[in-house]
C-alpha cells in the first residue's frame, strides 16, 4: 500500500469536504472553496473529521493516483483553512514592481515595463523599503495557481550566478560564480 495515500487527511474545524455522484471532491472553509475531479478507481471516504481514499488493485497505476489524489486533496484542506504565500524579490539595480487591481506592473531591466494580468483567485501585494529590494508577495487557496504564476513571474527575468541579480523567491539560495579574472 501507498505510504502517502493510506494516511488519512484530519478535518479541522470549519472545514467541510463532500464528494459528489460523480467523484468531484469539494472542500470548503474559511479562505473559500476548491473542487478536484477524482478519477472514477478511486474511492474517497469522508467519515469522523477524516478523508481516507481507497484503490481497487495493486496496479502501478491505482498505486500512483492513489498517492496523487490523496496530496491533492490534502493541498485542497490546508489551502481552504490556512491559504497558500509565496514572497518573491526582485534583485537589481531599478528593478521596481507595482500593483494596480489585478495588473502587476515590473521594471526589471528591460526596455519596457512587463504587465502581467494575474487571476482573480490571487490576490498580490508589493513591498517596496528604501535600501531593500521589492518583494511581490502572492496569496491563494490554490497551491497549483500560484506556484505557477510564480514561476510565471520568476521566468521573466531568472536570477543569474554571477551577480545574482533577477527575480527570485524569497527562501531561495542563487549559487555563485567567480567572474573573469585580469590576465598578466
């Protein structure tokens, strides 16, 4: 049996998960609610504060999406109770971010600023201290949305290893390289 898909996931209160005729998982809680389609083999039980999932057979692939649902629901219950942040810094020398409604505006070294429309489940700040770098922070109930609008942003301008200057995220460590030495 699955290591990850035995573990029952443990309701907290105010979060309620309810499976649908036709295997659609919804969770709901205080920062909104979440729905994923399960595949039909896998059987999800809702009983006593917890969500356990069972697989028909020992096939390799009962055995993978047996794995698979059961982290997605649990991302599902931890993002309609506590939500999803992700910070990202922006790391050189005029490089500025700014936030009108849904419309994240960056200056990273371009010629142009890049807009970027974000979705409506996100919801961004920016930070900008005199000395520190800007810091764009990203929140959602959706863990997959916003790490990929994440990765989305961090794409535009990746952090090279010589300076380290471009967008990184905020826990990340950027190895460095020696540059070009003066030859004699």
């Amino acid at each position: 049996m699955s290591r990850i898909g035995k573990a029952p996931i443990a309701l907290a209160d105010g979060i309620e998960v309810s499976v649908a005729q036709d295997n659609v998982v919804t969770a709901k809680g205080p920062k909104g609610e979440l729905n994923l389609a399960v595949n039909p083999d896998i059987k999800v039980v809702v009983a006593d504060k917890t969500v356990t999932l069972e697989r028909p057979t020992e096939q390799k692939r009962h055995k993978s999406m047996h794995g698979l649902y059961r982290t997605l629901i649990k991302n599902m219950v931890v993002g309609v109770s506590e939500g999803y942040k992700i910070d990202l810094e922006l790391v050189g020398v005029g490089y500025r971010a700014s936030i009108s409604g849904q419309i994240l505006d960056l200056s990273v070294g371009y010629s142009h600023n890049i807009l970027i429309e974000l979705p409506a489940e996100i919801k961004a700040s920016v930070d900008s201290k005199k000395g520190k770098s800007p810091r764009v922070t990203l929140e959602s109930t959706d863990k997959q949305l916003v790490g990929h609008v994440a990765a989305k942003i961090r794409s535009l301008r990746k952090p090279e290893p010589y300076k380290g200057k471009g967008i990184r995220y905020a826990n990340e460590y950027i190895r460095r390289k020696a540059g070009k030495t003066a030859a004699k």
